[in-house]
C-alpha cells in the first residue's frame, strides 16, 4: 500500500478521538473498517502506531514519531492548498513575514507590545518569494529589501513603502593588511576571497558582482552560505571577506568598515496586501520600521563615523526615511 494524504488524516483523527469507535463515527466508517484500515497503515509505515486497551488508544513512541510529523505534513499541505494556516481556535491571526534581520526583529518587537496582538511570523532568504506569498494570500505584510538599480516591482495587489537606504559595509579579520584603514577601496580586495550569500531573486548578489566589476575585477566567491555563525568563523580566520551589514557585530578577531566611495547601497521595504488584515495599519507598520531601522545602528560607530563623514560630501542614493541606516547581513542574508 501506498501512503497517502487521507492515511495522514485518519492517524490523526484517530488521535485526536482517542478511540476507534469514536474516531470511526468521526470518519464515517464502521469501527472494523477503520481498525482495519489502520492496521495496513501501520504495516506500510513498519511499526506499530498504537496500543489498543479498554479504555481507548494511546500513542506508541514510535506513534509520536509519526504523528509529529504527519501533522505538520498536512499543515503544509493546507498552507498550500488554502493560503490560510489551519485554525487553532484563537483570534484571528497577522501574517508578517520577511527576512531575519533587525528591521523585522525590531518592527515585530514593537508590534508585540500592543496587548493581545495576534501575529505569526514568516521568515524566508528571498524578497522575491515574500512578495509571492503577499499576492497569494499567505502573508498579510512583510518587511523586503532590494537594490537601485534593482528595485522590486510591486504588483497592483501589494502596497510598499520604502523605509531608508543605506550602505553595504565590508566584513574583514581584525589581522587584515586594510582593516586598519577608516574606509576601504573596493579594487583593493580584487585578491580575496568573498562568502556571499545565495542569490535573493531581488537582485543579489548581481549588483555586488556588477560593483567588483566597476571597480576592474571579478569577485572571487570560494563560499556561499548563510549561516552567520560560520561566516564569522571564515571571516575571522582570513579564509574571505564579505559585504556585510553596518551593524554587523565586529569583535572575535573581526571588523567591519565602509566601502570607500560607498559602491553599494540597500533599500528597506514594508509591504503589504491591500485586502489583508494589516493593510489598515500601513503607515503604522513604516514608521515602526523606521524605528527599528534607526534603533539598529544606536551603538554602532563606525556607522556613526561614516554618516558624520558624508554630511559634506555629495550624496549618494538618498534615505527614503530620514533614518539612513544599515543593510541586513548580505552575507547570510
């Protein structure tokens, strides 16, 4: 026999009933027909699922294997037939997602001091996917990022607003021949080796290729990752360089600084779908970005150095938020 999706639901139902007789009535089968259907499920899955007694089933050890993951087979399942996750008898709840950086960490942190806020989180490495689950219903918000030159489009669906532009700083070990520099030439580290992130369908790393270009020479990517703990264990080692974020945490032999002439720049988004349940809330969730966005860079003085720098010099890509703040981790991003 072949395992299928309604085998899933039966072992659940099953569980959830806590007896054939009743999980039977549930189901719509007579009581042999379910004991004998579940007896071909376990003998597909190799192992008992439960023990029978008089007072009802209960879950073998390797029953609550299967279980744990039966069920979130089928929530993920529902998630991609439906777009909605399955109730679970709570108010209804805000969908926001993004990627894992301190713009949605700090706009989640505010979101969460309103009492009895009902929000689940969604995070995934792509802005491209974020705005496809917006248009296909399965998030109600989300914070994105993309690139000048790159610049997402935004479909009629989705509403965004920008929330600031900012630098692409430079990770390096604390023993590099240009750490001890306040800003450092691009063309300068043509010899490194980089770990970038992998390509986020919004235009990375195609502009930071596109900016080593610029500057006379191709990148030499020995890794791609995004597991920051192990690219800081790279970076520390000497084994690469990578384009990073200003509040990117320098110490364990690492340091961060500027790019010299600021050759990259990243953009902050919200965004939001105008029939979901955030969209009354939009200049809210931008200006609590914005917020998160500013907080991020509070205690961070190389950035403080660089901003001071550029206050006379001619601009670049201009804030769309008077915060001008830093990127998230490009890579790991």
């Amino acid at each position: 026999m072949q395992l299928e999706l309604r085998h899933l639901r039966t072992l659940c139902e099953i569980s959830d009933a806590g007896s054939l007789s009743k999980a039977a009535a549930a189901l719509g089968v007579s009581q042999p027909a379910l004991t004998a259907q579940l007896q071909r499920i376990e003998s597909t899955l190799g192992g008992q699922v439960y023990r029978r007694s008089r007072l009802g089933v209960t879950p073998t050890p390797f029953g609550q294997f299967v279980l744990i993951r039966a069920r979130s087979a089928l929530q993920t399942v529902d998630e991609l037939m439906t777009g909605v996750m399955p109730s679970t008898g709570h108010a209804a709840q805000a969908r926001l997602g993004g990627y894992a950086n301190p713009v949605l960490s700090g706009l989640l942190r505010r979101l969460f001091e309103v009492p009895g806020a009902a929000i689940t989180v969604h995070t995934e490495h792509s802005p491209r996917l974020l705005l496809d689950l917006l248009v296909s219903r399965r998030l109600d918000a989300a914070t994105l990022v993309d690139y000048p030159g790159h610049e997402l489009p935004i479909p009629a669906s989705v509403g965004a607003r920008p929330v600031a532009v900012e630098p692409v700083f430079v990770a390096m070990a604390a023993a590099h021949p240009l750490a001890s520099l306040d800003e450092v030439p691009l063309a300068r580290l043509a010899d490194d080796d980089w770990v970038l992130s992998p390509p986020d369908g919004a235009g990375w790393p195609e502009c930071f290729v596109a900016a080593c270009r610029d500057a006379g020479f191709a990148p030499s990517v020995r890794h791609i990752m995004i597991e920051v703990p192990m690219i800081r264990v790279l970076i520390a080692g000497g084994q690469a360089v990578s384009p990073c974020q200003a509040t990117f945490a320098p110490g364990d032999g690492l340091v961060v600084r500027p790019l010299a002439g600021t050759p990259l720049w990243i953009r902050h988004l919200v965004a939001w779908r105008h029939d979901g349940s955030l969209a009354h809330r939009a200049d809210e969730l931008a200006a609590l970005a914005a917020e998160a966005h500013e907080e991020a860079l509070s205690g961070h003085p190389v950035y403080a150095s660089w901003r001071a720098r550029r206050s006379g010099a001619a601009p670049g890509p201009q804030p769309a938020h008077p915060a001008s703040t830093a990127p998230p981790a490009l890579s790991g991003r």
